[in-house]
C-alpha cells in the first residue's frame, strides 16, 4: 500500500445548465463526445459543466458523503500527469466550483470512480493499458476527500490466464461484507490473447488499511462451466441493487445478465439484443436497470432502460455518447435510502 498528496488546482470550464435541478430518478452522466457532464430529466437532454480541453476524457462519476461530484479524467494516451480527478460542488449551479482532487502518477488512467461511505473514500479503477508507462499503476486505488491517494491493490505479473487484466469497473456487492465485485475488460482463457480474451469477473477485499486482495470469480469465456450460450469477451459494467442482486453486461453479446454468487458464481441472461451495451446501473426510485449503450468509434449511443427481470426495453436517451451514469438522490430522500454514507448537503459557492 502507498500513499500520494496531491495540491489542489483549479480547472476550466462552463456552467451551461443554470435552470437544472435533478429529481429522483435523473440521470447525470459524463459524454464522451464533447467531453461534458449532462443532466437527463424528464426526457430531455442538458449540460451541466463543459470541459474547454480536448485532452478531457471523462469517465466514472459519483456524489459523495459532502455533497460534492467526483469525475474521473484519463486521456488516451495517457502520461505520468495527463490523468485527474475532478471535484465539482454545486453541479446544478450556473458556474459550478471545479478543482482538482488527484492528478499524475499514480492516478492514469481511472475508468470506474465509487463512493465507499464506511471508509469515506472514493474508490477507482485505474487502467493505464498497455502504454509504456514505467512505474505503471494497474488495479485499484483509493481517494480521500483531501486529496490523499492510496494504492489498494495492483495488478500482479501473471503470464498464465485466466487473470486480471485491463480492469474497468466495480460495485458494492451490498452483503455486509464491504467487498467489491469487479470486472476486468480481458485477462480469461477464452477468445484469444491480450485484449482479444474472454472478460473476467473479480471479488475485491479491503481492510482498515485500505490494502486490497482479489479473488477469481469467473472467466466469463467459460461457456461450459457458466453455461451460457457465447463466451463474454467485452464486459464493461456491473450493478447491485440494494437488496443484493447483482447485473452485468455484455457489450460484444449485446446482452444483460443476473449473477448468483449462491455456492459459486452462476449466470442467467434476462435481456438481448441491447446494442454496445457498456455501463448499467440500479435506478432505486422506479425499481429498473439504466444502461448505457455506446460506441464511439461509429458514433452511436444512446441511454436505455429495462426491469430487473429483463422487460420493458425502452429507450431513455439518444444522441448521446455516454460513460458513465448516476441516478440522482435528491437531499430529501439520501437519509432514507442509506446508501454509503451521503449526506444530505450541498454547499454553494
């Protein structure tokens, strides 16, 4: 486990939204195309905070326990300084206060940013890739509010598959345990070598510490043993809904899956035919799953929704290239859903 600080630093940007309050069930996510942070509400489209800087790439976002937004910033190709961690308050202001939480080394590349309430950190999945970065920084860190940064966990040199590689996202698995399930892009046994293989899936452990441990959940490539119809070589999302249920995806299968960690680690398909579906999370106020459908390279993506037992495909959004999404809490309702530790505040500037 290491430890960096970094000094805070001002950003730039445009407030674009200044009319926009988010409502239970709204969306904010990051866009790739024009390197924004937009608000969907009642099936329209707004920006909240534009980036002036073609370098931004932005990905994960989360809200935690101040109030605050957390946005992860990895550029491709990334460098020892290029990556960051945004801090915005007041999100929904017509100037939001952005700064600088993290920066460089050993922050490169984070995809996956969460909010951990218990042990009041901001949790990442930093995925450098293959860049020729030395020392290169592969796994999971963690983020205090002061901008301390920790390296939890990293990935080890293991030449034999299947193994951890090209990490991209993470969830509380909500058991009690404080344990993460995470999804690794690659690393399997299956499909081919490097970024061609079979996806993998993860259960991180963190102690008081914040050191980090990983153990094998599923080569999602394992058609036999999972039996599922296709290997799963691109899997980029993962979400626990507060009673326990755990959902991933399959962007090359087009499909959303159940997961059943009951005596091992079992799959059950509950939705196909979802295009280039990436990102997926937990709407709690309408009781439905929230994906992201993207691909940038063709320029198409879109927001959609299904029920938790695959039904009612509808579309949400189009247009839109998204990342990353965040169903809102508004500050009525975060002391009755209890989730990680946020509070009901937000300062403004």
């Amino acid at each position: 486990m290491r430890k960096w600080q970094h000094a805070t630093a001002l950003v730039a940007l445009a407030g674009l939204a200044s009319s926009a309050l988010g409502s239970n069930g709204d969306i904010v996510f990051t866009n790739q195309t024009d390197d924004s942070i937009k608000l969907l509400s009642g099936g329209s489209v707004s920006t909240l905070v534009s980036f002036a800087d073609s370098s931004v790439r932005l990905a994960g976002i989360t809200r935690a326990g101040n109030g605050h937004w957390y946005v992860a910033n990895g550029p491709i190709v990334p460098t020892d300084t290029s990556a960051q961690i945004f801090e915005i308050d007041d999100i929904f202001a017509a100037v939001p206060s952005v700064s600088v939480l993290a920066s460089g080394n050993p922050t490169q590349n984070p995809i996956a940013l969460r909010w951990d309430g218990a042990r009041q950190v901001l949790f990442s999945v930093n995925n450098p890739g293959e860049h020729n970065l030395d020392p290169e920084y592969d796994g999971i860190l963690a983020y205090g509010l002061d901008g301390t940064v920790t390296q939890v966990w990293n990935e080890p040199e293991s030449p034999t598959p299947p193994r951890y590689f090209d990490g991209v996202w993470m969830a509380n698995l909500r058991d009690g345990s404080g344990d993460y399930m995470v999804v690794a892009q690659n690393g399997g046994a299956f499909g081919g070598s490097a970024n061609l293989a079979s996806s993998t899936v993860w259960r991180l452990s963190v102690d008081g510490s914040l050191s980090g441990s990983m153990s094998l959940l599923a080569d999602l490539g394992d058609t036999g043993a999972l039996g599922i119809a296709e290997s799963i070589l691109d899997s980029r999302g993962v979400a626990v809904t507060d009673s326990g249920r755990i959902f991933i995806t399959g962007k090359d299968t087009g499909k959303v899956y159940e997961v059943d960690l009951t005596g091992g680690f079992s799959l059950t398909e509950i939705a196909s035919g979802i295009d280039h579906v990436t990102r997926i999370e937990y709407d709690r106020f309408n009781d439905r799953l929230v994906l992201a459908q993207q691909e940038f390279s063709i320029g198409f993506g879109q927001i959609s929704t299904i029920n938790l037992d695959g039904s009612g495909f509808a579309v949400l959004a189009s247009g839109v290239s998204p990342r990353d999404l965040y169903v809102i809490p508004t500050p009525a309702t975060l002391a009755l859903v209890g989730i990680g530790g946020l509070v009901a505040t937000r300062r403004r500037r």
